[in-house]
C-alpha cells in the first residue's frame, strides 16, 4: 500500500493566482460604481477565480492510496477504481511554453463512469504511473500515441505501449 498527497509547496502558486486574481476583482466590484456590462464582466472573473480557488482546496485536500487491488482517491470527489475494472488510461503533457520545456503531466484512470485525475505534483506521480501502465498491461488495455509516448518520456517501458490506440485506451 502507498499513500499520496498534495504537499502545501505544490499547490501554493495555484493559491496565489487565485489571490491575485480574486482580491483586485472582489475589491473593484464592492468599492467602484460600475455599470451592468462592467459589473458582468469582473463579477464573471471573480466566479472564475473562485473554481479556481475551490478545486485547488479540494485537489490539496485529497488524498491517494494504492493497494494490489485498487486506487482510491478520498475528499470531497473522491472514487474508488480496482485495478481489474480499470477500462481507461490517459497520461496527458500540458506545457506552458512554446519550446515545451516547462509543464505538467496529468493521468487520468477511468473504470465505468468513475475517474481519477492526478497531476504530477502530487507525490509519488511517477510511482502512480507505473502502477497505471503495469494494470494496463493486465488488462490488455491499448494506449493512445500520446499516451503511450508519455509513458516512455517518463522511462516507463508498458506492454500496452505498443499496442498504441487512437481511441484513447477503449480495450479492444
């Protein structure tokens, strides 16, 4: 079994940029007159920072164990996928410049309509990840390329890696 959360260090920049987005909105909207369309548009802003905000705390507060059967992530959206029901999985790069250097990975396990999305701050991705890969591989489940090719940047060889699907990990 492994446990994994979010550390505070992690989530800290998504907390700030909710600040910074939310404090300057909240305080225009309550100390200026503004009209209808002004009022619209910073009060749509502030709705936006606020998810933001909200699922920030809701992903720092979620936790994630793993056992030989199953992954469970607790919280307030919490689900529970056993390994043998795992029917997708998708390992995405989001990168935040143009040169691709700088980003984020994100796995995403699905069994039914059931989902678990991890990014890689959390500790223990890469150990996550290979835990997805090896139960892909049990379940003969195909990988999308992008996947697939996300697997090997991270140096996870998978069985299902050259089974490689543009459906997105439908098992065939």
């Amino acid at each position: 079994m492994s446990q994994h959360a979010y550390p505070g260090s992690a989530m800290l920049g998504d907390y700030l940029r909710t600040a910074a987005g939310l404090v300057p909105t909240a305080a225009i909207l309550a100390l200026a007159p503004l009209g209808a369309i002004g009022a619209a548009v910073l009060g749509a802003l502030a709705a936006l920072f606020s998810v933001f905000g909200v699922r920030t705390a809701l992903r720092h507060s979620s936790r994630v164990e793993t056992t030989d059967i199953a992954i469970a992530a607790s919280g307030p959206l919490g689900a529970t996928i056993r390994w043998s029901e795992l029917d997708r999985v998708r390992l995405a790069y989001y990168s935040t410049r143009r040169d691709r250097r700088d980003g984020w990975m994100q796995l995403e396990l699905r069994a039914g309509w059931r989902a678990i999305r991890l990014d890689s701050r959390i500790e223990g991705f890469h150990e996550l990840v290979a835990r997805a890969a090896t139960a892909a591989a049990a379940r003969g489940l195909a990988l999308s390329p992008a996947t697939a090719a996300n697997f090997e940047a991270l140096g996870i060889h998978s069985p299902a890696s050259h089974a490689a699907d543009p459906t997105g990990g439908v098992r065939r």
